[in-house]
C-alpha cells in the first residue's frame, strides 16, 4: 500500500472472547437531597446459545459484535466513549522485494452523525519524510511542511479504502446506512465463524468473518481495483492481540495481505478516546491563512 499508513481505526475491530460480567453493588441508602449520578450506557443482553435459532440473520451477528465491542453496552457504550480519538502506533511495511520499511503514525478521528461528516487526520513518519493525509468536510488533502497537496490517485484509493473496509464500518453499519446480509458459516484453524457481507451505500462490499463463540471480528475481506489497473486485488486483513481500551475493546495488531502477501503489520502502542481536539488540525492550513487575512 504505498505512501499510506492507516491504522485501522479508524479502522478498528473491537470484541472480547467473552462479555465481562461486572460484580454488584451492594446497594446503600441515599440521602434525600443526594444529586443523581449520571448514568452509564446500560449492559445489553446477549442471546444465550440456547435461545438462538439455528440460522442467525446477519443483522443478528453484526448487534452481538456491537454487544461485545462495547463490553456489553454495545451502541451506547461506543457512541459515548468512541466519539473522538487518538491512536499512535507503528507500521511495517513489506515491499514486493520482501523490503521493510517501518512508519511512525498518529491518527486522530472525529465521528459525526453522518460519514460524510467524520474527519480523519493520519500524520506519518517515514525514514524519509514526515506527511499527513487529512479527511474532511468530505475531501481529502495532504500536509508536507506546511503546505497542502493533492495525493495521488493511487494513495487516495487506499486511504478511502482502508475507512470503508474496516471494523468500523461494521460498528457503525446503521449510521453508515449500510446493509448486511449473510454468508453462510465457516470454519478456519478449528474456529467455527458466521460469515457476513456489508454493502454500503457507495456499493463496495466487505465480508467480515466472525467467531461464532466470542462474536469477535477475527478478520476481513474486500476486492479493490486500483487506479490505473483493470486487475482487482483481493485484500485480507486479520485482527489480534484484543486489550481493553476505556470500556471497549481493540486489536492492537493487524496485518494487511494483497493476493496472499503480507504487506503491512500495524502495531498499537497507546490509544485513547475522548480526546479534545481543534478543529484546525482537519482544516487545509492555506485556506485557514487566506481567510484570517484581511
């Protein structure tokens, strides 16, 4: 994937291999003039394997990944916490030589009710140069010393790819508008998996494949053409080493395959959510500069 380093958050697959279950509280008296906390995003309830039909709907299998993303509280639990962040990690990249190149990166995220208006900002470190690729407003730019360019066909391709091919937009399949249908069942290494395609509403497909015993997302498929080439190329990514990130849950390891190959291992090193951020860090710094003059 050239020039782009994308951590899938932004990207992002988020589920635990079981629901953890919180010990009660004993519960005390309150005083009458007592002020009422505020309330946290209720646990919701998982269908038990005894109460599930023998053919689980597709839009069945995405709610009990969001169940489990959101370490039970599903929805509520991701939209409070999981509006905003701010990611840092590493990338290894391998070339078609078999040379590795590791990239630095920070990406930070702002989600908004609708996809068009998320804004998404990828700073990036390479041996050579330091980049960013913003997203916002509905279009996307790059940074180089301060100035702003347009990136290539190819390295826009990918950057818009990775955002809609990702753990993300199956959390956020409603608000995305997308659809979700079933693929019937799967079983690799050992693990049994339900099997499920998401179109969104631009028609690019991804198929997700789920453990049919965590509801974690283990990994991911789509086909891209790339700009230039009249060849489409299968991707992969895979999804490891789940930690729990602020009530949800994150794959801190994901690796990226084209037509079977490992191309990128992104690692995380912090991440954290509810971050405050300036708007300026997703605006085109020369457009902000000429409309501050008089």
């Amino acid at each position: 994937m050239p020039c782009v380093v994308v951590a899938l958050c932004s990207g992002f697959a988020f589920t635990s291999s079981s629901r953890a279950q919180e010990p009660k509280k004993a519960e005390q008296a309150k005083p009458a003039d007592q002020t009422k906390p505020a309330e946290q995003p209720k646990r919701a309830d998982l269908p038990k394997r005894g109460d599930q039909p023998k053919e689980v709907t597709a839009e069945q299998v995405a709610e009990s990944v969001i169940i489990i993303a959101g370490n039970g509280a599903g929805r509520a639990m991701l939209t409070q916490i999981r509006k905003n962040g701010l990611e840092r990690g590493r990338e290894t990249h391998t070339s078609a030589d078999g040379r590795a190149e590791e990239i630095r990166y920070e990406l930070r995220f702002v989600h908004g009710e609708k996809p068009d208006k998320d804004k998404v900002r990828l700073d990036s470190k390479t041996p050579q140069a330091e980049y960013s690729l913003v997203y916002g407003e509905g279009r996307l730019f790059g940074i180089i010393n301060g100035a702003t360019f347009t990136p290539r066909a190819d390295t826009a391709a990918d950057f818009i790819a990775q955002q809609a091919h990702s753990i993300d937009a199956l959390l956020r399949y409603k608000e995305y508008e997308s659809k979700v249908t079933s693929a019937g069942k799967d079983k690799q290494q050992g693990i049994d998996l339900y099997v499920i395609d998401l179109v969104d509403k631009a028609g690019r497909k991804t198929r997700y494949f789920v453990s049919a015993r965590s509801f974690r997302v283990l990994s991911l498929e789509y086909e891209e053409t790339r700009p230039g080439s009249a060849t489409p190329v299968k991707y992969t990514k895979r999804f490891y080493d789940y930690r729990f990130a602020q009530g949800t849950w994150v794959p801190y390891r994901t690796v990226l395959l084209e037509d079977g190959k490992l191309t990128v291992e992104t690692h995380i090193l912090t991440v954290q959510y509810g971050v405050k951020m300036e708007d300026s860090l997703f605006q085109n710094p020369e457009a902000a500069a000429s409309s501050g003059n008089p």
